[in-house]
C-alpha cells in the first residue's frame, strides 16, 4: 500500500551521549526497513516516551502495529494523532481505513477512505485509497444491503436503549418488537425487549422472553447476565449464586460482552471478577461512556483500591456533571445501612436475621435495634434478642462471623437456614468450630468452591471425622 514511502528519515547524526526521542525514532525506522517489527515497536515507543506530542513517531508507530497485526492498538494512535495533537495529519485517514478493513469494519474503512480522498485530493495515497474504495464497493447491492441495513438496525437498537435508559419502556418495547420483526435473529433486541418488559412489571414476559434466547441461541451472555440480574433485584439467593458461578467461568473475548459481563457483575457486589473485565476494557483502550467508568469506580472502589477509584471518579463526573457528589465513598455508609435496612423488614426470618447481624457487625447495632420490627411474624428468637435474653441467636451470630466472606452473602444464609431449622428442635448449641466448619464445606460444594474435608477440618482446627459427622447435620436440615 506504499507505508514505506511515509516514513521520515532522521535529520541528522547523533551528536549527544543523551539519547533523544529522533535517536530512537531512527533506531525504530531502521529496524523497520529491516522488518524487524517487534525491535522497530520497541524504539518507537521509547521516542514517543521522549517526545510525546511528535505526530510523526506516533503515526510511524501505529503503521508497525498494523504490520504486527495489531490493529485496535494502531487505530488508538491514529485517532489520537487526529483528535489531540494535529487534526491536518489526514494521512491517518488512509491508514484508519486500512486498519478497518482488515479487522471487517468496512463501514469505517469506507468511511475514512472517503474522507482520505475528500481532504486530500493530490495525496500520496489517493491511489491506494481509491482501490481500496473499488475493493469495498464490490458488489454494490450486497454493500448497500450490509452496510445500510446495518445503519438501520444500529440506529434503532441505539434509540431503543436510550428510551430504556430515559425509563420510556413502553416506547422501547414498540420499537424494539419492530426490530425483531425485521431482524428474527438479532438478540439484543430481544434482551433489551426483555428488559423493558422486566421495567414494565410484566416479568412473566420478560422471564419467557429470555429462556426463549437462551433455548434458540445457547450461553448468550446478554439473556444469563439479565438473568442474574433479575434474580438479584427479587433477591433469589440461590439462582444468584448459581449464576454467578457459571458467569465468572465464562472468558467474553468481545468488548460488548466484557463490558456486560463487568457492569453486571458489579451490580450484583462480584467486584473482584468485574474490575478483572472493566480493567481488562480500560487497558485494551475502550473509552465507554459514563456508565462504564461509574462501575470501574465501584469495582475498584470496593476492592480497596481507593486512589484509582478517586482517579476514574474524574472521568464520571466529566462525562456526566451531574454525578457529582455522588462518589461511592460518600454512598456507602447510606448504602450499607439501606442494604440493612431492607433486609429486616423482609416477611422472612432468614432475610431478617442476616440484616440483623450484617448492621450488628458494621457497628449499627443501635440503630438495627431501634428499627427492628417489635411484633408481626418475628420468633421467639429474635424477640428474645431484641429484650436482650437471648443467648441462642447470640451463638448462631458468632458462627456467621467465622463464616463471614466479602461479597458472599449466600454462605451466611446457607448458615441462618440450618439454624431456624434446627432452633425449631431446641436443639443444644454446642462445638461452633464445627457447625462452621461443616457449613462452610456444604457452602463451598453448592459453590463450586474447591475445598477438600482435611483443609477444612483444619482451618477449624477439628477432626475430619467430626467435620462429617456435623456435614450430615447440615445437609439433614439445609
């Protein structure tokens, strides 16, 4: 395509012991003629260390990638030669273009040969450029029908997501209905038709909606993740944690599906397994939009790591004014007491009783108290501990203490369902390293959590032989 005859040669000799970014721009160029890329790639960046606002080494750089077949990696550069350093660099069109048609973007490629050749009508490249026109413009009605259908379709899917967003769900599911109508096999609509229905409170359709998905076209990540999220807005723990099992083996190589698969996992508290995909976005050179650095603060927030998470907070509030003092960090002590909150006036002593230790254990025990519900459906137990006799739920809150995990309520309720089983049997509460010991060996099989009897038994410090003697008590009455 004629790269070689872009490239600028150095200047002049080398007449300091200091190294400058021409020094290493040479260095680059030569190794380049020789086609040694991965050398020339590695002088290059070096000069663009040096000097990082030369248009001339980053655009030499970028033409290295794409003979190393690094093509996301060169059009990053050529976008930021164009958008932050020297706009009238129009070569970088030509190259852009290059880069997309080898990758299959031949709407962009399309795009900035166009551009390429508008702005630059005796260029270098215009040859080139007009054949790689010719290439894409084969067969014009298969062109026209890809590339303009695919227009259509974008266009549509981007208003439907944005009356989803603006909650105009009724909108979103005429449109997104007309979607699938035109396009039987484009699963986003459905998922998105899925979500609005879900909005709507019509989760009957939005549950069918998805199986169908997941039935017609098996592991679609879009239809298991809103699965996931449905679960864990009615707080099904069960199929929450199920889920999240199978999605944190899944490896999304698509940036859509790591972004999806990050932002929900970050909702539903994986924080650890979310900032491994939205980090993995960031430093691959994604700039999403508002959303995605919201939930790249959290995750990194809530993994603690506290001075990346103040650093991306900027991005938030650059890209959405408005979220200003909204940082995570300012939320959490409402957040948390709102978690607490809810959970202890649930109808269900287990969700109560898991409320109730999470608000004693982050110091709201005064507050958990006062808001207690005093009468209704509560035990014996609970109104007990409430008068400040009791001694029972005492000893079941000192057993989920050991058993405590960050992020990993569903051991804490695998614990408080054994207990109001057996606290129904007056049972004698005694040896709570082994009631711990075989909960968490039960929680960690139903998670798919490798732990073997021994090691177990001996984080508890107890006997293999009593760790299964306790294991059949907890399954007996799981």
């Amino acid at each position: 395509m004629g790269k070689d005859s872009f490239v600028r040669q150095p200047k002049g000799k080398l007449l300091s012991f200091i190294p400058t970014g021409e020094y290493y721009f040479s260095k680059g160029i030569k190794a380049y003629h020789r086609r040694d890329f991965h050398k020339s790639k590695k002088y290059l960046q070096r000069a663009m260390h040096l000097e990082p606002n030369e248009p001339m080494i980053i655009c030499q750089l970028a033409i290295v990638c794409t003979e190393m077949g690094e093509y996301q990696h060169s059009n990053r550069l050529l976008h930021m030669i164009l958008e932050e350093i020297d706009s009238d660099m129009v070569e970088c069109h030509y190259f852009l273009a290059n880069n997309y048609a080898h990758i299959g973007y031949f709407k962009d490629a399309h795009h900035h040969a166009t551009l390429y050749i508008d702005l630059n009508i005796d260029g270098e490249f215009i040859e080139d450029a007009e054949d790689l026109l010719d290439l894409l413009s084969l067969e014009q009605e298969d062109f026209e029908e890809g590339f303009f259908e695919e227009d259509d379709l974008i266009i549509k899917q981007e208003k439907a997501t944005d009356l989803i967003e603006n909650r105009q769900f009724s909108e979103a599911v005429v449109l997104l209905k007309e979607v699938i109508e035109q396009y039987p096999e484009y699963w986003s609509a459905y998922n998105n038709l899925a979500l609005a229905y879900y909005h709507l409170d019509e989760k009957q359709k939005a549950y069918e909606i998805l199986e169908s998905v997941l039935e017609l076209n098996p592991g679609n990540l879009h239809a298991l993740c809103n699965k996931l999220l449905f679960a864990f807005a009615e707080n099904r723990y069960e199929e929450v944690a199920s889920l999240k099992v199978a999605l944190r083996k899944i490896k999304p190589l698509l940036a859509d599906h790591q972004l999806k698969l990050g932002t929900t996992l970050a909702v539903v508290g994986d924080y650890e397994t979310a900032l491994l995909w939205l980090r993995r976005l960031q430093k691959s050179g994604y700039h999403g939009d508002w959303g995605f650095y919201y939930y790249l603060t959290l995750s990194s927030y809530f993994t603690g790591r506290e001075q990346m998470a103040k650093l991306l907070w900027k991005k938030v509030v650059e890209l959405k004014p408005e979220q200003e003092g909204n940082e995570p960090w300012a939320e959490e002590a409402e957040a948390t007491s709102s978690h607490f909150l809810k959970k202890m006036k649930s109808d269900l002593a287990i969700e109560r009783l898991v409320g109730l230790f999470l608000a004693v254990e982050a110091g709201h025990k005064a507050k958990a108290l006062e808001v207690y519900p005093k009468s209704g459906n509560i035990t014996t137990l609970e109104r007990q501990y409430l008068e400040g006799t009791a001694t029972t739920l005492q000893f079941a809150f000192d057993i989920a203490k050991r058993l405590q995990k960050e992020n990993e309520e569903s051991i804490l309720y695998t614990w408080f369902s054994v207990f109001l089983e057996m606290a129904n049997q007056e049972q004698q509460w005694n040896n709570p390293s082994a009631w711990a010991a075989a909960t968490e060996y039960v929680w960690s099989k139903s998670e798919h959590v490798k732990q073997t009897q021994q090691t177990v038994a001996a984080k508890f410090g107890i006997s293999t032989s009593t760790l299964q003697k306790y294991v059949k008590m907890v399954n007996k009455h799981l």
